[in-house]
C-alpha cells in the first residue's frame, strides 16, 4: 500500500546488512516489524510447512526467556506481539505505546537472534499446528485457494501450501528448524520497520545496538523461477452444499509495469463493491452466487490472478458461462472512457481509506524493499492509476484473463 502524503520516510543499513526504513508520524501508536525475505516459497521438497513451524517457535523461548516471558514482555505494557508466514516471507510484528519503543526492538531482537526453539515446547506447539491445519482443511472457501496453487504452480515451490502436511509436520525436529534458519535467514534478506512519532535516528541507534547479535550465512541460496504450463481444469469431489469455484492464472510480478492495471481490473472485475462486474454478473442480475471475488496477488517474479465464486452445483455451467461472458467482453472491447474514469475513482478511494492502517502501509513498504523495490508515495501511486488507458487494461485483460488461458479448480 503507498503511503499518504504526510508521512516522512527513512531508510538506512546496518554494517550486517539488514535495511532500515521507518515512517514518522504524530501517531500515539507505534508498530514495528522484521520482515524475513523467507518462506514457503523456500522450503525443500521435504521441509514443505517448516517455516510456517518456525514462525510458530520463534516465541517459545530465547536464551534467556521462556516462552511466558517472551509474550508477557510487551503484553504487559498493554503491547501485542504476533508474526504470519506467507509464501516468500516471515515477519515478526509489535505494536505498542511509543515509549515502549526500546523494549519492542529488544524484545523482537531478541527473538530473531537468539530463538532457543526447545524441545518440549516444539512437541505441544505441533499439535498446535497439526489443529490449524485441520481447521483450515474444514473451510472448503479458503482451502480452495491453496489447491489452486498447487494446480496452478504444480511441483514448483509457490504451489506449496503455507501450513504444509500433517505427515512432514509430524517428523520435523528442533535440528531442522536450526539448519533452515542457518540456510535462509540472512540479514541481507530482512527489513526492520518502524512506524511512530519518533525520529530516525533514535530509532535507528536502537536497532544497531539490539540488533548487534544478527548473523547469517554467508552465501545466499537462489530461488527457482517459475515457467507457465498449460491450463488445466481439475474437479475435487466434496461433500459440500455448494459448488466452490476458483478460476484465475499467473499473473505479472509486483514490479511489473503493468501490475498496476492488473490490480485495477481486479478491483473492477470482483473488488468489494456490488457494482463490480462480476457481482452484478453472477449475483445481482442471475441469482447463482452469493459471494464473488477477484484477487491479485503479486510475488517478486510472478504473481496469481482469481477469482472466486461459490454456487448450487446445478447452477455451476450458467455461472460458468456469465463469468466467461464477462471476461470476453473485457478482453475484447476497450472500457468505455466514463466506465475507466469510475473504476479509477473507486480503487483510488479504497487506497485512501486504506491510508489510515499505518501498520499495513509499514508492512507494504517493507515487502516492497525485500523485492528489491521502493516504497511508494501516493503520489506516485496516484498517478500510476490515473495513467492506466482503455487499450492498456484491455491488453491485461487479454494477457491474464483471456477464459481461453485460465485454469479452473472446482469443489462439488
């Protein structure tokens, strides 16, 4: 997410390697976090859910706390600690009272330099882990995203689920987590990011002080780049009183030229609002779905393009042929100059009400860093969007969401 006008950005390194960026703001909230340029995307073929199991066991203890003392650390101050895995990073994240700034740089410092990952603690929170699995796999809405990508990805590493499979999650051991953070957590590969009302340099002298301790490899492994295949259409047998559906394909990178345009049609095709085309489509005008949705999500080399609609199986071919209907029209016929000036207005307003989450702008500059790109001001974000032409989104359409390309995953 670009970040408002008003907010005043630096950056930095440390003698490590790890990047520095924080935004200044009058905010009586602070939010900080480490972003790992790590994830799934990352794992072996045997280690498929060990990020996510480490992310999980970075708070079970340190060489000095217990897995207690780590949470009550902020928690007693009225601060939150918490931390996601996603499928090329792993961050860890603090919001708190901006006085408590030093104790939330040490604190997460203290985490990722000097995570003790004992023995007894990895047992129940594998259990924990082994229920968030189950519980993910009982929501056929959610689930079907992540079947998506392994039809879409195939064997590639991004079509690995996130959570991984109970039988890997069951074998691994507190050596393996050792030898992958020894592996992949480089300082090269991380941002810390800092967001409240205090200058630069303090919060820059802290980070080098708390920070002192970071250490990595020393050679960095290399990613696999991802080829597209032929589309595919796989239907999963379910018992379910819908028919979920989700169809979509690889997409642009986050530092495609063009990634905007594609994030616009998105918004356009299934975005939030009840006069996007594919809800007035399939809902407003048909009856055939309740939910209809459309995402793009953009990875340092690739990206995935969806959309999403659950139906009674019976009305599964009609909705079908609506959908398809909708995206021949955009691919074939250039918007209509009012039609692009709405959708601009539309997805530029989301962007503004989405300014006021000053930790999710914090989090997107930072993953945009790790990709090896800029942060982004509104401004430029702004005119980004107001440059997008009729025949550019129609060559996205063409390019991403032509029907005749897209793969299709289908519960029933």
């Amino acid at each position: 997410m670009p970040s408002p006008r008003s907010l005043q950005l630096s950056q930095g390194v440390l003698p490590s390697g790890l990047r520095l960026l924080h935004y200044q703001t009058d905010s009586r909230v602070a939010y900080l976090a480490l972003l790992v340029g790590v994830g799934s995307r990352d794992e072996l073929p045997t280690e498929q859910g060990l990020a996510h199991l480490i992310e999980h066991m970075l708070f079970k203890g340190t060489a000095t706390r217990n897995a207690f003392q780590v949470s009550s650390r902020l928690e007693n101050v009225g601060g939150e600690l918490n931390a996601y895995t996603s499928k090329e990073e792993t961050a860890i994240q603090a919001a708190f009272v901006p006085t408590d700034l030093p104790r939330a740089l040490e604190i997460v410092a203290d985490i990722a330099c000097r995570a003790s990952f004992p023995a007894q603690e990895l047992e129940r929170e594998r259990v924990v882990v082994l229920e968030v699995i189950a519980s993910y796999r009982d929501s056929p809405a959610e689930v079907i995203f992540d079947d998506f990508e392994d039809l879409l990805f195939g064997p590639h590493p991004l079509g690995h689920s996130i959570l991984g499979v109970p039988a890997r999650v069951k074998r691994f051991t507190r050596e393996d987590m050792l030898r992958f953070i020894a592996r992949e957590y480089a300082p090269q590969r991380m941002v810390l990011c800092s967001c409240g009302p205090y200058g630069f340099t303090r919060f820059s002298s802290l980070a080098a002080r708390h920070f002192a301790g970071l250490a990595g490899p020393s050679t960095l492994s290399h990613r696999a780049p991802f080829s597209t295949t032929s589309p595919q259409c796989r239907v999963t047998r379910l018992r379910t009183a819908q028919s979920h559906t989700v169809v979509g394909a690889s997409a642009y990178s986050m530092g495609h030229p063009s990634s905007s345009a594609l994030a616009l049609l998105a918004n356009l095709l299934g975005g939030y609002a009840s006069t996007a085309l594919l809800n007035r489509r399939l809902r407003e005008r048909a009856g055939l779905a309740y939910t209809v949705e459309c995402g793009y999500t953009g990875y340092s080399d690739t990206g995935v393009f969806t959309i999403y609609f659950g139906t009674d199986p019976a009305n599964l071919p009609r909705a079908f042929d609506l959908l398809y209907r909708e995206l021949r029209e955009i691919c074939n016929q250039p918007l209509s100059s009012s039609r692009l000036h709405i959708a601009k207005r539309q997805f530029l307003g989301q962007l503004y009400l989405g300014s006021e989450n000053l930790e999710s702008i914090m989090l997107g500059a930072g993953r945009r860093l790790l990709m090896g790109l800029e942060p982004i001001s509104f401004q430029e974000a702004e005119a980004e969007v107001e440059a997008i032409t009729a025949d550019e989104m129609q060559q996205v359409a063409r390019e991403v969401a032509n029907p005749d390309g897209l793969y299709a995953l289908i519960y029933r």
